[in-house]
C-alpha cells in the first residue's frame, strides 16, 4: 500500500509497482516504480532486471532519459555501438536516440525517462529520427560533477544540468546514521529518491507527515512540497534520483552559474 497523502510526499514500495511489463527480450522483467500509473508525470523510475543474455526491445523517447546500473553491467546499444556500463554507472539518453540495454550475465538496472513517457518500450514509440551513438552520454556515481552539501554530506549530482541534462537527471546521496537533509523545496520539479541501502525517515513537512522507508522503496514528492529525509534509524541510507526537470533555484542557491551553463550548452 502506497504510504503517504494525496498531493503530498508518498513512499511506494514493491508491492506498489506495477505489472511486468512486455519490454525485456529473454529473461528477466521491467515494472513501473513511478509514472504515470502513480499520477505522476515529470518522472519515471522503472525497475528492471536482465538475466543472462537478456536485453530490452528497442526504446526511444521525444524526451530524455536516465538509468543506473546496481549490480551487475549492461551493455548499452546504439546504431551499430554497444558500451559496457558497470555497477555504479548512468547512462545519460538524449531525446531521439533509439537504444536497448542488454546484459551478458545478470543486472538490475533503475531509471526511464523524464518526464514520463506514455508509449515506454511500445513498437514504434519516439521520434522517427534516431541520433544514434552521439545521443548517449556515460558517468559514474565515483566522478560527480557538483556536490551539494545541504543535502548531505556525501550528495553528489552526476547526471545534472552542468552535464546537459535538463529534463532527466540522476544524483548518488549517501547519509550517514543520523545525518539529515536541511528541509527544502522544489518549486517545479518531481523529487525521485530511489533507496539503494538503508532504513530510514521521509518527512513531508508541508502536511507534518513522516513516513518510514527501506530497501528498493521509492520516495516521490511533487513539486512545492517541503521535504526532508533522514537516516534516523541507525542505518546508513544511499539513494539516487533527484528533481526533475533540473531544479535550477536550489543550482543558483548553491553558487551555480545556470546563464553560463546555459549559453555554454546552448540548454533551454
């Protein structure tokens, strides 16, 4: 049962997620975590899990996307391109930019596009271009581009706006036993957390709620919800997700240059 209030932040667990989905060739499944079966529309988060030699059918979007890989590696497809992504890595999918994701031995892999994407793994979904290899960009969880101390001390933004991620981004935060973000807000963005590691507390502070999490539970908040999470249970908690689109208020309170990266990236 998803825990939370309507409008507010809710905590969504797997018996929430929806059904499998037709999208893996071989073994393995897909479920929507969050999208649009959950209300939401600025981000999806779908969990899926390749085995041996399985990988999805062909996907595409008018809009961006994001993945992290778990455990295991995948072998990201483009044109005639296949890139090895290991355990801790993203993969960046611009729009218009036809792939699969495939796995040799076994992987788990979370993430989709932002925002959600009605005809997710359809035939024939997206743009009727394809921008091929160039359409993909690799990071890794150990090589961020910005660290943003009010959300922890170990919160790190990989995929984000600096990188030309606009729409679909994905941060890495780790807290620490009784470590808390500072109580915050986006005033256009849907916050994603999706939790790797840990137990702990989801505050809703706008509708004075605090909801407990663990383990492959997701986090959503819409946008203009007052928001904290907190490791208050004696664990370390890791999670990835974030706003999307970039929140580009909370980039500027922290010192960043969103007009140069704008006009450097030519971002909209």
């Amino acid at each position: 049962m998803v825990k939370g209030t309507e409008g507010g932040l809710r905590v969504i667990t797997e018996q929430d997620w929806g059904p499998a989905l037709p999208v893996i060739e071989g073994l393995g499944w897909c479920r929507e975590v969050v999208g649009a079966g959950m209300g939401c529309s600025l981000r999806s988060l779908y969990h899926l899990r390749l085995e041996s030699l399985s990988r999805t059918v062909p996907l595409c979007h008018s809009d961006e996307a994001v993945y992290y890989v778990v455990d295991g590696s995948i072998e990201v497809l483009a044109g005639a391109a296949a890139t090895n992504v290991v355990a801790g890595g993203m993969v960046h999918i611009a729009p218009g930019t036809r792939y699969a994701l495939s796995s040799v031995g076994s992987a788990t892999i979370v993430g989709g596009p932002a925002p959600c994407d009605e005809q997710f793994g359809m035939a024939g979904a997206g743009p009727e271009t394809d921008r091929g290899p160039e359409g993909l960009s690799f990071y890794h969880r150990d090589e961020p581009g910005l660290m943003v101390p009010f959300i922890s001390a170990d919160a790190r933004l990989v995929v984000w706006y600096g990188a030309g991620a606009v729409s679909a981004n994905m941060n890495y935060v780790v807290l620490e036993p009784g470590e808390r973000n500072t109580e915050h807000v986006h005033a256009y963005s849907e916050d994603t957390i999706f939790i790797l590691e840990g137990r702990g507390t989801a505050e809703d502070v706008t509708n004075g709620v605090r909801i407990p999490f663990g383990p492959g539970d997701a986090v959503t908040i819409p946008p203009g919800v007052w928001h904290a999470v907190a490791a208050d249970l004696g664990e370390r908690v890791v999670s990835v997700g974030g706003p999307c689109p970039a929140d580009l208020d909370m980039l500027r309170a922290v010192g960043v240059d969103v007009d140069e990266i704008a006009t450097r990236l030519a971002l909209a």
